[in-house]
C-alpha cells in the first residue's frame, strides 16, 4: 500500500475519533458523576449557605474560562472536599445542633443534587457532617482548620459580629462606613463582614439623644446640624447639651465610633454612622381630677405622643385594667375607672400611684380615692320571671353578646364637644349604682350595675351623650337594650325596653330618642335601666351629669387655644 492510499485510509478515521473521543468522555464524565455525585471530579457547582444567611457559589465553569462570576474560592471547595475525605462515621451529633453553626452545601454533578450539612464550632476538633444519605461523620481537625481560616467561616466566631446601633424608636442603624477586625481561628485577626448603607434614615428621640451600641465604643463623637445645616454640636457624645432636645427639632447626626485595638480585645476597628435625629419634646401626662370615688372614673391626658401605642402604664395598687388612648386637639386621651371589683381587691385603698411612662420618660400622678356608702334595693319579679332571666346562662349569654359591643373601639371622642351627660329619664331614681340587690323569695345578692328609674308605660328613652349605636337587641337578662359608644371606650346601655327606635351605626344626639320603656329582662314592673360603662367596667354616672365628662382644665384650655 502507498503512502498516498494509507493517508487517504487513515483521514477518515481519525475525522471519526476527533468527532467520537469528545463526545465518549462526555458519557464516561455523566456516568462517572451518576454514580459518584459528590466527588471532586464530578461536582460541577457547589452553593454554600452559611449560618448567618449569606450564600456563596463556585461552578467548573469558572475554572475552565466560563463566563460566571464565582464569589466562592476553589481553594474552599477543595478544602469542603478534603473534608468531607476526612469523615468517619458516628452515630449521631454528641451534642444539641443549637450549639454548632450550621452550613449548608449543595454539590451539583449535572442534573444530581446532594446537600451536606457541616457542624461546626471555633473548636476544630469538634466538627461533623451529615451527608444526603443521612449519616454522619466525625471530621479531621487537619481539615476542619483549612475551612475556620476562611472568610467563609466568619460567623462561626461571635467576635466578628459587626456592631448594631439603635437609636431612639430604630434598633438597627446601618453604618455608611465600617472597618472591623475579629479575633478568629487560630487567635488570629481577620477582617470581618460588614454591612453599609447609603441610606439616612430617621430616628424619634425624646428628651435627648440616646445612642445605643450592643458593643460598647471607647470613643464615641457626635456632630449635630440643624435645618439650615448650621453645626449646633460637635463633640464627644458626653458633652452633649441636654437643652438641644427641649423643642421639637430635626437635627442632621453624624457619629464616629471607635473601639481599639488592645491587649485581651477579641476585635476592634471604627465605624461612621449619619442618621436624621427627629426630636420630640418629652411625654406630659396630666390626670383630670386627683380624687374620685370608687366607681368613678378619672382621664389621662398626654402631649408630645407619637405612638400611644408606646405608652407604657403601671398603677399600684392594681386595678386590671389597660388604658386605650384616642386622639384629640394633638393630645391622647384614655378614660381609666376605678371599679367596685379594686375596692374589694384592695382593700378599699385610699391612693393609687399610676406611672406613665414613654420614650424613656416615665411620671408618676397620684389619684386619692374613697368609697361611698353602700345601699340595698329589692326587686320582685315573679318565680317564673326569675327563673328564666337570672341564672348561669342568662348570665353568659349576657357577657357573650355584650362582649362585641364593648370592646367596640369607636375612634371619635363625641362627648369632648358635648359633654354634660343626661339622664334618659326625667323620673325618679329607683335603685341607684352599686346597690345590693336582693331578688326577693330567694337567696340571691348581686351588685348593681346601673340605675334603675320609676318610669311609667310608654315613657321615651334618650340617649344620656352623643355618639354611634354599637347594639341593638335583646338578652335574657336585660330585655331589649341598646348600647351607644361615645367614643373613648365609653359606653351607654338602656335595658328593659318594650321597643328600640335606632339600628347599629346610627349616630345620635345627646337627647335623641332611641326607645320606650318596658317589661322585657330582669325586671318586676315596668323599667328603665341605664347603666354607663368603660369598655366592659360598669361605672357611676352621677358626676358627670354635675360636671361633664371632663379632661384636665389645663388640656381643655390648650386644645382651646389650638382652635383659636
């Protein structure tokens, strides 16, 4: 054969292995990954999510001139498979994995994902892994040492923890600049992970600028400008001028943190923060009376309130129950009652000490309170009549459908514009407030809650304040009743009717008519009976129809002068 036909035998078939090779190594490669899919020779990505949430990936690509960006070492991925080489078998963790961090790797061999979870500590010789089979193994500390030496590994050490800043109503302020040094593996310093932000975000602060850091600084200096951008401080956080903050103001903030480098320092470094400080003058809290009686109710009203939900409330004695704040005139207002229950709870105490307290500030007021005599009434209502309006159900029935309509939050406070309260009836009182009540022919007392009048047949019911209708129906125990909400968590009820004259959400007058009196409920003849209530809590009416649900005169004429 001559050179010209072995040439012409031997093209064809090495244009075949050219075509063939390529493609048999791609089937060996893919049969090779199937059946060893965590190998190093097979993985072709690996994603590791570490404990503090951050994710890093690696894929062959980068290794063989792809296009992805890597943001995980190959170093690292072959330091997580001499690792996982290194394993020996174990029953189980040797201690809770609340006490190791945990990190999360899936090793991507084409179209197989395997994930490993690596627990680990700032002791190397205390590491294992769980492979995706569901065993674990104890890892070689040679191996373990390779990984706790990476960046990756940062929050395995608490060290490197970058230092949070809260100020006033913000937990978190994010530096604009941070430089941070953590002891870690090996007592070594590595530089750790911070987080900036660009963004100036606004804290309320009251009564000064508190600055809090969960690691305290050594140096910690302050520069305050106001809205034109005029310096109004700037020095060390210690000198600050507490009469800055006697005003309502925004100041533009820029702090320098510093914590240093010394001897027995796990880390150190310094940090830039700016923040919009948004000052509010302090909470004032204001009582509207300082001595009521038991059964009465006293309103707190409080200025400089962002929030009412911040407002914190501490009474001592007791008296299990929470104020709600409402807002009016740029105050918030909370009705607070002092039942006949706290009487007897306490002792019948003479003063109670509420302390208020918000953005820091906190005040004390004192109520003095005192018992009024205690009367008894009769009622005679038939056995029959008895027996099916008062007892354990009626009871609950009562409770259950009236929980609705008390706890009614109506936003409006309709009795600050109109506030000298009615009686429903121009008739005579028949039992008052707090009486005994003896339901006769039987051994039954209970305490009463309203006001019962000597009304005659037919005799009209008015609404005692203005407000919203929150009910309209009929209980066993009270008949036909209607519940008004006059805003504040102050409630009216009218029980015993023959007929209701308003539906639910109708707002009505001080005066307006909303029924006629009756016999339905617990009653022994024709009757009206009225009871004013905060929220849930039954209370007296007597003062109010004297002096008017009335707010502090030092609010009432602030609130004036803010209309004029």
């Amino acid at each position: 054969m001559t050179d010209e036909t072995k040439k012409k035998f031997l093209l064809p078939i090495l244009f075949c292995l050219v075509l063939i090779l390529p493609a048999a190594a791609a089937v060996a490669a893919y049969s090779f990954a199937q059946s060893h899919p965590v190998s190093k020779r097979a993985v072709t990505a690996v994603t590791v999510l570490t404990p503090d949430g951050a994710e890093y990936r690696w894929s062959r690509s980068d290794e063989t001139g792809g296009s992805a960006e890597s943001s995980l070492s190959g170093d690292t991925v072959d330091c997580l498979f001499d690792m996982n080489g290194s394993g020996s078998p174990v029953d189980a963790l040797p201690a809770a994995e609340s006490e190791y961090q945990c990190f999360v790797v899936t090793y991507s061999s084409y179209n197989i994902r395997s994930e490993y979870r690596y627990y680990l500590t700032q002791n190397p010789d205390n590491a294992y892994f769980l492979d995706s089979s569901g065993k674990y193994h104890h890892i070689s500390s040679d191996t373990v040492r390779g990984f706790l030496a990476t960046e990756y590994a940062r929050c395995v050490f608490p060290s490197a923890a970058q230092p949070v800043l809260a100020v006033g109503d913000v937990s978190s302020v994010t530096p604009q600049s941070m430089q941070w040094k953590f002891l870690g593996y090996n007592d070594e310093f590595y530089d750790g992970a911070v987080s900036v932000s660009e963004e100036v975000p606004t804290c309320s602060v009251t009564g000064g600028l508190e600055l809090s850091f969960d690691t305290a600084p050594d140096y910690l200096f302050v520069e305050m400008k106001d809205r034109e951008g005029s310096v109004v401080f700037s020095d060390q956080y210690e000198n600050i001028d507490p009469s800055l903050f006697s005003d309502n103001t925004v100041y533009d903030v820029t702090i320098n943190a510093k914590w240093y480098e010394a001897d027995g320092r796990i880390n150190y470094g310094e940090g830039v923060y700016r923040f919009k400080a948004n000052v509010l003058s302090p909470a004032v809290f204001y009582l509207s009376t300082s001595k009521i009686e038991y059964g009465d109710f006293v309103i707190v009203s409080a200025k400089n309130i962002v929030d009412h939900k911040q407002i914190g409330f501490i009474s001592k004695p007791d008296i299990s129950f929470t104020p709600v704040f409402f807002e009016y005139g740029g105050y918030y207002h909370a009705i607070i009652p002092l039942s006949l229950d706290c009487m007897e709870k306490n002792d019948s105490a003479d003063r109670y000490s509420f302390t208020f307290s918000y953005g820091g500030i906190y005040q004390e007021l004192q109520l003095d309170v005192s018992v009024r005599k205690k009367s008894n009434g009769y009622l005679r209502p038939d056995a029959a009549k008895i027996s099916e309006c008062y007892n354990d159900a009626s009871l609950k029935e009562f409770d259950t459908v009236m929980a609705a309509p008390f706890g009614e939050r109506v936003g409006e406070l309709y009795w600050m514009e109109d506030n000298m309260l009615i009686t429903p009836t121009e008739r005579a009182v028949k039992m008052g407030f707090g009486f005994d009540v003896y339901l006769e022919g039987t051994k039954i007392v209970f305490t009463h809650e309203g006001v019962d009048y000597k009304v005659k047949a037919n005799d009209t019911v008015a609404a005692c304040l203005p407000g919203k209708v929150v009910f309209v129906g009929e209980t066993k125990l009270s008949g036909k009743t209607v519940v008004i909400d006059h805003g504040g968590g102050l409630k009216s009820l009218y029980a015993n009717m023959s007929s209701q004259g308003v539906e639910v959400g109708d707002v009505v007058d001080k005066g307006q008519i909303i029924g006629i009196v009756g016999t339905t409920g617990l009653c022994d003849k024709t009757n009206l009976h009225f009871g004013l209530y905060v929220f849930d809590v039954p209370v007296r009416y007597y003062t109010y129809e004297t002096h008017g649900v009335f707010i502090s005169e030092a609010v009432r004429d602030a609130i004036e002068d803010g209309k004029n």
